[in-house]
C-alpha cells in the first residue's frame, strides 16, 4: 500500500503532467456529508422495546435499580424507573430518583465550561489555569483545559485517585501531581479524573466561584436541573436518592459502601435524576438551546464534541478509531455519523451510561445503583442497535460484562499471596519493620506490631489501618480498600537501607517509604 507521502507525490506529478500537456484535471469532491438515517418509526420500535430490555437485564444482573431516558427531536420520548432505591427497602425508583452519576459527570462538567468560556478558543488558553504545577515545568506553562479535560496532559493513568482511596483531600492531591510522572505531552492519553478536576476547577477560581456555584448558575438553575448537584451532602440528603450496591459473597446486592466523590466532584461528584438528565440531552441535542432559550453558546459547545486526542487506537485494519474531546468520547459509525458517549462507574455501587447521535437528534441516558457489570451500556447499545436494524444484532449485556470484569482484574499483583510460597522464609523481628516511613507523595505509613503479635500498617492523614499478612522473608501483603481496591498487594521491606514498598501504590514508581 502506499503512503500518503507517495500518495501525494504521485497526484502532484499527475498535475504537472496534465499542465504539460494542456489538459485540465478536475480537484476531486469531498465525500457526502452524512445524513440523518433513523425514520419516527424505527425509534418508536426501539422506545417500546425498552419496558422488556431493561427488565430482563435487571433480572440477569440482580442490579436493583434503574432509571432511563430518552430523548428524540427535543422530546423526551422515554422516562421511566424500575426496581428498588434500596435492597431491603420498598421505595421504588421513579424519575425523580437521584443517582450518583460518577464520570458521567465530565460531559456534564464540560457543558459547564463550555458555558462559562467566551469562545472555543478560550479552551486553548493558558491563562485561564492558574495556580496548577505538574512536574515538567515547560508543561506547567503551557498545559490549557482542553489539554486537561481531554487527558492529554500526559499526567499519568487515574493520577491522584489512590491519594483520594487514602483520604487526602483536593487540595492535597492537586497540588501532589506536581510529583507524577509525565508522558508525551499532547501525544499520549491517559484517563485521569485529577487532571480533569484540575482543569474544570481551575476555570472555577478565575471566576472567583466555587465549582458547585459555577456549575448552578451556568447550568443547573438556567436548565431547570432542579435536583442536580456537585456536592455530595445534596445527594445523601435527598430524600429520594438511590443507595449504592454492591454484589455481596453469596452473589445478592448489598448497600455495603457509601461513596463521596467530593474530591473529584467535576470528574465524578455530579448526581441527578433520569428526568434532569432528559433535559441536558436535549439541550446537548439542541446546540445549547432548551425551550427556545439559549443556555450554552453553541460554538464553544460545539467544541466539546469535537476529537482532541486518540483513546482508542482500532484494533484491526477494519476497525474505528476512538477519540476523546472534552468530556465525551468521540467516535464516528459506518455512516460517517458523529456518536457520543460517556459511561460512569463506582466499583462502590454505581454505574450509568449516556449515547447520544447529533445527527438524528437522538440520545439515552440510563442510570442505576449497582457496580459495574455493563447493564447501562447494555441498555444504551441495545436501544441503538434496534432502532437501527429492529432488532439487537448481538448480546450486547454478555459484552459489556464481559469488558467490565477484564477492566477490573487490571491492576491486579500476579502474586497470590494468600498461598506462601513451599520454603517460605520466616519474617524477622517486629523491630526490623516497625516505625514511620515518609513519602513525598503518599506522605506517612506508620508500621506498628498489635498486642496478638501482628503487624499493622497505617496509611492517610486519617490514618486507614491494614492488617499486614506475612508472606516471605521479609515480604507481607495486605487486602487493599476503597474505589480503585485491587485485592491483596505486596509490603516489600528492606531493614538494612529502613525502607518499605508497597505494590499497589508504586505503579508510577511513587510507593517506595524511607524510615528515619
């Protein structure tokens, strides 16, 4: 195959042939603009599919709440709850029921921004982040919130989100990925809920608002989100707000953890209802307008949708290519058409999905308050694929489960540590491992010995306390906890220069502790 390079020679000698010879060569026209493709008729089908679609991935999955919406030429076509707020309780959910939407809270956050700035361009602007540090200082000077909201920072994969497992605050974890190391600026994607928090709050200070007050008065209040928030006190204290779940051991929905976002609160923190949601896709539909009053300038909305970096590389020479914008993944079907698409995940409890077709006017929005085992993608896929072929072409549930289950063994040590190797070494005395270790990043892990002789190892600035679990010579393990748990990870410690590393932690080689 040639190149584009060989490509573009040749059709420059064929031109100056031509010339020479007198003859005129018409310029090629560009390929047709998509169109519009899905009649009343192929959306109503898919509509009424959704009643039997959702109930049958509910019973598949046991997820014990869902609410959806759709919205099709600035209608909203479908609204509806199913299940229960709660296992053990029988409020039901309905339309108003609110639900942490976690990073299905960055396309909103990004319509934030887009509202807030005066024109697309502004996105490209430095001057509208003061006061960020990363660790290359010709980075620090150039970074913009495109950069930022579209993970091209070249901040590493989920920056910062360990530090929030732990307990630090935003404060602390912002200032902290000064320390992170960096990849190719603008040439490399990695999905960082801090770096995105970075951006979007950075916009806030130069407003002079907080994140939750710009949030409102640019979005929720002229919108009519009446009960959409930032903040997590306003989820938790609605009285009609959705528990998180999670699958217990005997494989039935607990709501085991409760999850507060408010670190992250522009790439995670948003809740909201199914009926607020349906006013946001249709303003998203609408290039920025709701009920004939302009709420977003469509222009530097228009540049949300728009791809910043690839996310996705195809994985076949027939395969598409994805993207990430600001806030949304950007992706084009065979038709040429422009999709949209977010998903938001809580291993903690919840999970929601949006998709939306411009081009047909044409979005979902399906929440629920289980962990992720694909339900709310499933539905959205499903819903599309029938409106498209009238009928789903793939089980599209065993698909996304299927996704959801390999991104969660990611991250996992491929150490068992709960089976010793034969010819274990034995630990040495408590004193060897016990005293304070610091870290410039993760700050203090103190390690103390129990009263039953055990060890204990304490991390956070409330300091979270892990029963250590020895495994060889002077390797222990212990069972992580939190969003971003990954089962149980090594405790490496080295008497002889008083430092300690922990595993799980040291993926960006930031987990080493020296003792004093």
């Amino acid at each position: 195959m040639r190149t584009l390079r060989a490509f573009t020679a040749a059709g420059a000698a064929a031109l100056l042939a031509a010339s020479a010879t007198g003859t005129a060569t018409a310029a090629p026209s560009p390929p047709p603009a998509p169109t519009a493709q899905l009649t009343d008729t192929q959306v109503d089908a898919a509509v009424k599919r959704l009643d039997a679609t959702v109930a049958d991935m509910m019973r598949r999955t046991g997820v014990p709440g869902v609410s959806v919406a759709v919205v099709h030429d600035d209608e909203v076509v479908y609204l509806k709850g199913f299940g229960l707020r709660r296992v053990g309780d029988p409020a039901a959910v309905d339309p108003d029921t609110v639900f942490q939407v976690a990073s299905l809270s960055k396309p909103i956050s990004s319509t934030v921004a887009a509202g807030v700035l005066k024109e697309p361009a502004d996105f490209d602007r430095h001057a509208d982040l003061p006061g960020l540090t990363l660790k290359d200082p010709w980075v620090t000077s150039h970074v913009t919130p495109a950069d930022l909201l579209s993970h091209r920072s070249g901040l590493p994969d989920h920056a910062g989100d360990l530090l929030e497992d732990l307990g630090y605050d935003q404060a602390y974890i912002l200032d902290h990925l000064r320390l992170a190391p960096l990849s190719p600026f603008r040439a490399s994607y990695a999905y960082t809920n801090f770096g995105f928090t970075a951006g979007a709050e950075a916009i806030a200070r130069s407003r002079g608002a907080t994140w939750q007050k710009l949030s409102a008065d640019t979005l929720f209040k002229p919108a009519g989100m009446t009960h959409t928030s930032t903040e997590f006190k306003a989820f938790v204290d609605s009285p009609d707000h959705a528990a998180t779940h999670v699958k217990g051991a005997d494989g039935t929905w607990i709501p085991r953890f409760v999850r507060d976002p408010d670190a992250q609160s522009p790439a995670g923190g948003v809740s909201s209802t199914a009926r607020d949601m349906s006013r946001w896709l249709r303003l998203q539909l609408s290039g920025g307008t709701l009920d004939g009053k302009r709420i977003i300038p469509a222009d530097t909305l228009a540049r949300t949708h728009l791809p910043e970096i690839v996310s996705q590389p195809p994985a076949s020479p027939t395969g598409r290519t994805g993207f990430y914008g600001l806030g949304w993944n950007v992706g084009y079907d065979d038709a040429g058409r422009l999709r949209l698409s977010h998903s938001g995940a809580f291993e903690l409890g919840a999970n929601t999905s949006v998709s939306m077709l411009p081009l047909e006017k044409l979005g979902i929005v399906v929440l629920t308050n289980g962990a992720p085992v694909g339900l709310p993608d499933a539905v959205a896929a499903d819903f599309f694929d029938t409106a498209e072929h009238g009928k789903p072409t793939t089980d599209w549930l065993a698909l996304t489960d299927a996704l959801y289950a390999q991104i969660n063994a990611e991250g996992r040590s491929p150490t068992d540590y709960a089976r010793p190797p034969a010819g274990a070494k034995p630990a040495g005395e408590d004193s060897a491992y016990t005293g304070t270790y610091d870290n410039p990043y993760y700050g203090k892990a103190t390690v103390a010995a129990t009263s039953e002789g055990k060890l204990t190892l304490s991390l956070g600035p409330e300091p979270m306390v892990f029963p250590l679990t020895h495994y060889d010579g002077d390797t222990f393990s212990f069972e992580t906890a939190g969003e971003n748990a990954v089962g149980r990870t090594g405790v490496f410690f080295s008497p002889a220069d008083h430092t300690v590393r922990i595993e799980y932690l040291d993926t960006d080689h930031l987990g080493t502790f020296t003792g004093g």
